[in-house]
C-alpha cells in the first residue's frame, strides 16, 4: 500500500500470476497506466519505496523467469503514504497492521534462565 498516483490516498498494489502489476484506488478502480507488464509470473509481492533517491515512490516486483521490474510513480515518498513498507508489516514481522512492536525490551536472567525478571515495556 502507498500512495502512488500522489492523489493523497493510498493504493493497493498487487502482482499477479498474469505477469503484471496492478494499483487498485479506493473506490475499487483500477488506476489509469494500469496493469505494469512483466515477462512472466510474478514470485514475489510488490514493495514501494524511494529506491532512486528522487522522493518519488517505485514499484518494484520480481518475475519467476529472473527479472527484477521497477516503475517510477508520480506519488510522493513521505511519512505516512505508505503505511506498510516492511515484510509482513512490522519490525517484529508479526503480519499485524497497526502493531509497530514494543519499543524497549529488557531481559534479565537469561543465562540462569530465571524467567521470573523478564519484562516487555509496551507502549
């Protein structure tokens, strides 16, 4: 999800096994310049991410036959446009949206294996 048309809403882009990339709007359409083709398959999701340094969001999606595609999008790489930049969401990989991980753990008695002083500070 990132905002990829810098219309200020965020967009769902998906790969798909029909060997392209596609950006779903909120209301459900497709955007214009919609599907991306690629030579095969996609294997992998796609990430979105300032990847040329320009401030500007790129797709970037991975096909089965060994290429790797990235497309320029007009859609402003900022805070807050692209609420899940990171595999499975967050820091901590849980595949939670919403949860961004505790901010500080202490562990204490792990060599002695004295669990009772193990805490976690969330906040």
């Amino acid at each position: 999800m990132a905002d990829v048309d810098d219309d200020g809403y965020q967009e769902v882009c998906i790969s798909t096994d029909a060997g392209d990339v596609r950006a779903i709007s909120r209301n459900g359409q497709l955007l214009a310049g919609y599907p991306l083709a690629m030579s095969a398959p996609s294997i992998s999701g796609v990430a979105a991410g300032d990847i040329d340094g320009d401030g500007l969001f790129e797709l970037v999606a991975a096909t089965w036959d060994g290429f790797v595609y990235a497309w320029d999008t007009p859609g402003r790489a900022m805070p807050g446009r692209a609420d899940w930049p990171l595999r499975n969401v967050n820091e901590r990989n849980t595949g939670v949206y919403g949860d961004h991980g505790a901010h500080e753990v202490f562990w204490d008695g792990f060599e002695s294996g004295d669990t009772s002083k193990w805490s976690l500070t969330v906040p």
